[in-house]
C-alpha cells in the first residue's frame, strides 16, 4: 500500500530509492529540504535494522545510527554477537523532522501519516534486500512496518510473520534508552539486550 499518497512505480534498485526519496516531497518533512537519509548496508542482509528517522547528526553525515542512539545501538549489537556490517540499517521515515531553535534544531516525532506516506520507501527497500528478519525499533519502525499503531511491550519478545515469509522483531528505540535513567534505564537495556540475542539467535 502506499499510504496516504500516490507514488510511482517503485524504484528497484537501492540506488534508485537513494535518488528518489532526495527528490520527494511527498510529505511536509520532505518539505524542509534538508537531507534525506538512504539506509546503509549488505543488499543480501539476512537482518533488517528499522530506527524512525535520521536525527541531527545522521542528517549532517548522511548516513542512518551515527549519533548517540546509533552509538549505543552499537554497544547493544556487539554485546548480542550481531554484526552491524552484516546488516541493512534504514529508517522509517527519511527526512529529519525538527524544529529550530536558535541554533539547535530540535527533534520532532514524526507523526501518523508521514509514516505511512514515508513507509512506502522502506517497503521498496525490503523488496529488494528480502531480509529474513526485520528488527523494529521503536513506535514509528512498528507502525512503518505494520501501517498501524501497536504497543512495544505487548509486540516484543515473539515475531510476528510478515507476508513475504519474514519475521518482523518489535523492540524499543536506542534513544529511548538513552532518556532513562537508574535502574529504569538498567532494566529496558535488560529489554533491549534479550531482543537482540533472540533476533541473533534466529538469524544463526
Ligand atoms: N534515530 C533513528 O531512529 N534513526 C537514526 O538514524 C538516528 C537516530
């Protein structure tokens, strides 16, 4: 599905989508004309990384999980034996989303319908890496795979089987992590850890 708009026809080649999502306006992130962020990573990728959207620093680099949350993403892929390189990391949505604030330009969830417009680009993605698995990353990674709104703790821990065959993961979002503190933030990393060795687990 689409989403909410008409596209054309779906690009099918990574390089392709690279061109295409910088060129489109579709939705008013689009808009801003800051830099869209391609995903990064083996077309033959057993393992799909989903994140929400580029932040600041992956819109100044050009490339998806180089700031803090990609930092920590990381930590969290190393300590579960997952192979960063092995994988394809994309987002779900391919603009920044932010609003100025002096010099800082601050974050912006991106909302309902810029997902499921953007959503069409991570499905032309998936078409041609075909992961086996697909690791979502927070509310908008579900709702960019699932076109509907899903709880994280009620989704996690068990796949939900996609209609190409694949499995879809349901995790929290690194950045999410990264706004707790104490022992709250102890235990969502406990979380985060047990989704990433099952997903390990399944892609061994
Ligand atoms: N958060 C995301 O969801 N994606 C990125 O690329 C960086 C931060």
């Amino acid at each position: 599905a689409a989403g909410a708009l008409e596209f054309e026809q779906r690009p099918d080649t990574l390089a392709a989508i690279d061109t295409a999502i910088h060129a489109c306006r579709k939705c008013p992130i689009g808009a801003l004309e800051n830099e869209a962020v391609m995903g990064e990573g083996s077309r033959d990728a057993s393992l799909m990384i989903v994140g929400e959207q580029p932040g600041d620093q992956e819109d100044r680099a050009g490339r998806p999980f180089v700031g803090p949350a990609g930092q920590l993403l990381d930590v969290h892929l190393e300590q579960a034996g997952i192979d960063r390189r092995r994988a394809y990391v994309t987002n779900t949505v391919k603009h920044f989303k932010y609003v100025q604030r002096g010099k800082r330009r601050l974050h912006q969830n991106p909302g309902a319908k810029e997902i499921d417009t953007c959503r069409w680009w991570i499905e032309a993605e998936r078409a041609i890496v075909k992961p086996k698995l697909v690791l979502a990353m927070g509310a908008s990674a579900a709702r960019g795979m699932l076109g509907k709104t899903v709880s994280i703790s009620r989704a996690r821990g068990e796949p939900i089987l996609l209609e190409d065959g694949s499995e879809l993961w349901i995790t929290a979002h690194p950045s999410y992590l990264l706004r707790l503190e104490g022992t709250a933030r102890e235990e969502q990393a406990r979380l985060f850890d047990a989704d990433l060795v099952a997903v390990a687990e399944r892609l061994a």
